[in-house]
C-alpha cells in the first residue's frame, strides 16, 4: 500500500482561478488537487484532497489523518493567521506537517506575516503557487523513503 497524504486546502480556496487571479492565479481548485494526485501517484503517494471553508471541518479531517496518512499538506488559508484550534489539532498529527500559501505572505498586508500553523509544521512553503504543493509532496516521498531506509533516524 502507498504511503497515504492529505491535502487540505481551507476557507476561500475553492474559489481558486476566480479569486483575485492576480494573487493566487488561474488554476483552479480542480486542477491543482487533479495535479496533486497526479504527482502523488508518480511518487508513491496514495493523495487524498479535501476542501472546507469550516474550520470544523478541517480539525475533524486532521483528526481523522492521524490513524490513516503519513503526511498532511495544509493550506489553512485566512485561519493560518487566526485559528488556535487548527493548530491544536495539528500538535496531536505524529506524521510529516507541510504548511502550504500559494502566495508569498510576507510580501503582504501585516496580518498575513504570521502563521500559528509554522510552529507545528515540519516545513513551510509559500510564494511558488501551485509548484510548492509539488514540491511539498516530493519532499514528503523522499522523507518517508528516508525513514524507511533509516527508521531508528
Ligand atoms: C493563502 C494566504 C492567506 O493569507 C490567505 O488568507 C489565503 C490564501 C495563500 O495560499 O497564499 O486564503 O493561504
């Protein structure tokens, strides 16, 4: 069996390609999760792709990835700047963390300058678009390959 990884995007990403295209571009949510189970599938990777604009929601999905995958990409959208929960949630996960923004958030307004979510991921990409979430995945294949090789670290 593949090794399993969540990919969750948060609030106002299915509006993806409509959504200030300047900012986020114009691909669409369909399209990067399509590409990302596409990437998944050529490195090994069994890619699950899930959207909510609840932040309900997403714990519930973090909670339920902690028996089940071995990585969870997020993108928590607005919520990385706000939410203490998801965060919470994120702290109880024992797999691989990859923290995910389309956009470059320190080049922005002052409010995106933070995440509560960096300090519970393993690693953060943002400012590359839909080229980080690929290359997150690429680094989530060759860790687990690593670990497999080297489990004792
Ligand atoms: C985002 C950046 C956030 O500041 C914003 O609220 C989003 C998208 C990004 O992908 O660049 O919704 O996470």
């Amino acid at each position: 069996m593949p090794p399993a990884v969540l990919v969750l995007n948060g609030p106002n990403l299915n509006l993806l390609g409509r959504r200030e295209p300047a900012v986020y571009g114009h691909e669409t949510l369909a399209d990067l999760e399509a590409a990302c189970v596409a990437a998944g599938s050529d490195l090994g990777l069994a890619v699950t792709c899930r959207q909510s604009n609840h932040e309900g929601e997403l714990i519930d999905w973090i909670h339920a990835a902690r028996e089940t995958t071995a990585a969870i990409l997020i993108n928590a959208g607005a919520y990385s700047h706000t939410s203490q929960a998801i965060p919470d949630a994120l702290r109880a996960y024992p797999g691989i963390i990859v923290e995910l923004h389309l956009s470059n958030i320190y080049a922005r307004e002052a409010f995106r300058h933070h995440s509560h979510i960096s300090a519970t991921a393993t690693a953060v990409i943002c400012g590359l678009g839909s080229q980080g979430y690929h290359l997150a995945l690429r680094a989530v294949a060759e860790r687990l390959a690593a670990s497999a090789q080297h489990p004792d670290g």
